[in-house]
C-alpha cells in the first residue's frame, strides 16, 4: 500500500506489532472539520475485542512519538463495538465515511 504521507506505512507496521489493531482508518483533519482534530494526520484504530482501547490510545501514541520524534499524528483508539454501535462515535463516523481505510488484519 502507497499512502499519502511518507511516515504512514511505518506507523501501521508499529502500531500492529505492539497492539490488537483490527483496523486502521486514515483521516485528514481538513476532511473532519467538526471533530476538531489537532494534527493534520489522524489514525483511527480499531482495537481487538476485549482489548483497552483507552488504555491502548496512550501508549500508542508514546510509541509513535518515540519511534518517530517529531512526527505529528494523532492516534484515536476505539473498540471493535464502536463500528456496530449506534450512535457511532463521531471520529469512527468521519473516519468510515470521509477517511481512507488503510490497515484490516
């Protein structure tokens, strides 16, 4: 897979050797205005079930910011349920219907 940011493919392979990523969705902060997102990368990670997804989204993002210092991308860790939940999360909404879908195991 070619993404548009250099760094992505390297993220995706990090995040997957430490975590249970099910799915990883790429979404640009210019395309989800209304979630307000502070980077311009975002990763919407969609964690096993039974794993933590708040607990997985920290220490994602300390992986990401020690392997790549300075790279400037947002991780958002969600469970496998937030894809069958109604309402949907807003960030897993966006991610599904403006985001590229960039990682399925």
């Amino acid at each position: 897979m070619k993404s548009t940011e250099p760094l992505v493919d390297e993220f995706i392979a990090a995040l997957v050797e430490a975590f249970p990523v099910e799915e990883i969705w790429y979404l640009d902060s210019s395309t989800a205005k209304e979630c307000r997102l502070r980077e311009a990368v975002n990763l919407v990670v969609i964690v096993s079930p039974g794993g933590e997804a708040s607990m997985i989204e920290g220490k994602a993002d300390a992986l990401i910011r020690e392997k790549f210092p300075g790279a400037r991308v947002g991780i958002h860790a969600f469970p496998q349920s937030a894809m069958c939940q109604t309402p949907r999360p807003l960030l897993v909404k966006m991610a599904f219907s403006s985001g590229h879908h960039i990682f399925c195991r």
